[in-house]
C-alpha cells in the first residue's frame, strides 16, 4: 500500500520537480532486483525510486542499490 501512496505521489508531483509530467509510473519486478517507482516522462526521461518506511535518513547504500538496479533495467 506505501508504494502505490509513492507511486501517485511521484506521478502527481514530478511536473513540479523536474518539469516534464509522467506518461507513465509503475513498479519494475524481475528474477534479481525490483524497483519501487518507475516513471517514463513525455520527454523520454526515465525516474527511478525506492519507497521506504522509516523515520531515519537513507543511507548511501540504499542510493547504491537503486542505482544499480536501474542500470538492469
């Protein structure tokens, strides 16, 4: 349920961020990794992202994993 609340929150959100609103925002799941939030812009831009649910700051090892998930896809 939190990701679909980030899923709508990037799609509703996106155009005042980065400029371009989504064509599209959904989740990626494969064999080896899956990716939270996915979002292909009109411009052909692609977002990733990963929903987490805690109080703490994300650390750097999170940005590294997202990171190299999205090279998969």
């Amino acid at each position: 349920m939190f990701e679909r609340i980030c899923r709508d929150f990037m799609h509703l959100h996106l155009p005042t961020r980065l400029g371009p609103p989504a064509r599209v925002v959904g989740r990626i799941f494969a064999a080896d990794y899956n990716l939270d939030v996915a979002a292909k812009l009109f411009d052909s831009t692609v977002v990733f992202g990963e929903c987490k649910w805690w109080t703490l700051k994300v650390k750097v090892n999170i940005l590294d994993k997202l990171e190299a998930n999205s090279q998969k896809t």
